[in-house]
C-alpha cells in the first residue's frame, strides 16, 4: 500500500489537498486497482482475503460503470500513477507501467485484436495525452510522450514525442 501513499503524493504535489484530494473520482478509481492488485499479488489470509475480493469487486464495478475507468488488478503499475481525469480509461491485464506515469482521459492501453499477443508495457515518466490508444506488445522508453489522439503500435524510444495515427 506504500504504492498508493505515492500515488497521493503525485496529486498533492499537483494542488490536490483534503476534501479535493478524497472527492476526486481518479484517486479512488486508483485505490480500487491498489486494493485488487494487493489482494491479487500478496494472498493474504483467506478469513482477510474472501470478504476483501468482495469489497474489491464491487469498487471495481463502481468505478468501471459510473466513472468508465476499467483498471485491472492484474496489470502491473508502478508507484506515483496519476490519471488527470476519469473517463474511458481501460488498461489491460497483461499491461506494465512504470512510476510516475500520467495519463490523461479516454486512454487504452491494450492487447491487439491483429494476431500479436502481449500487450504494452510503459517506462518510467510516461505521458499518453487524451485519447491515445496504445495497442499489441510494445515498449515505450522512459520519458516518452504520447500526443492526444495518437495510434502506438509499434516501440517507442526513450524521451520520444510521438504523435499522429499510427505515431
């Protein structure tokens, strides 16, 4: 849970303080992932961990139908995960994220429907702007920058900015 103490950071260093912090649908959206990713990685004790899955679920469900952000527990995200605002995003089982990445809204971060198998897998300090949609089993290099609307089906360099359809 020290991941998501860092999560709180990133907002609170953005200007997010008390009942802003806590109201905002993003950070809760982010603590339903921490909870089911916990639950999913550490197994704790099954008196814990039956009424915890349940507790989980329904979170997850919430957040999925009314705020249309679909983060699966089983994806891989690092600490200080920032998502500047809810809607539309889904990120996959199989994806991996780095720290400190910041995604804006109607993300997807997924597996291809193409016939390649895997799905994306994020460095450190990542930007993907509004809309992006990044598809397939690909690598984008720490730093990188993924501009609103873009297409990303291939690698993506280390400090690249990338932008258009496909990027």
């Amino acid at each position: 849970m020290n991941e998501f103490q860092l999560d709180l950071e990133r907002y609170k260093t953005r200007g997010y303080r008390g009942k802003d912090l806590w109201l905002n649908p993003a950070v809760w959206s982010i603590a339903s992932y921490r909870l089911g990713n916990w639950l999913y990685v550490s197994r704790p004790f099954v008196l814990l961990r039956i009424p915890l899955k349940i507790v989980s679920f329904l979170a997850n469900k919430f957040c999925e139908v009314f705020m249309e952000m679909c983060i699966d527990s089983q994806a891989t995200i690092g600490p200080g995960f920032y998502i500047g605002h809810i809607g539309g995003v889904h990120i996959n089982p199989q994806a991996v994220l780095g720290s400190n990445c910041d995604l804006a809204h109607r993300v997807t971060i997924g597996a291809s429907a193409m016939g390649r198998q895997g799905a994306p897998v994020l460095g450190d300090d990542v930007y993907i702007g509004t809309g992006a949609t990044l598809v397939g089993k690909i690598k984008v290099g720490n730093g990188a920058k993924i501009a609103a609307n873009t297409l990303v089906i291939s690698n993506i360099p280390a400090g690249a900015t990338v932008m258009g359809v496909p990027g």
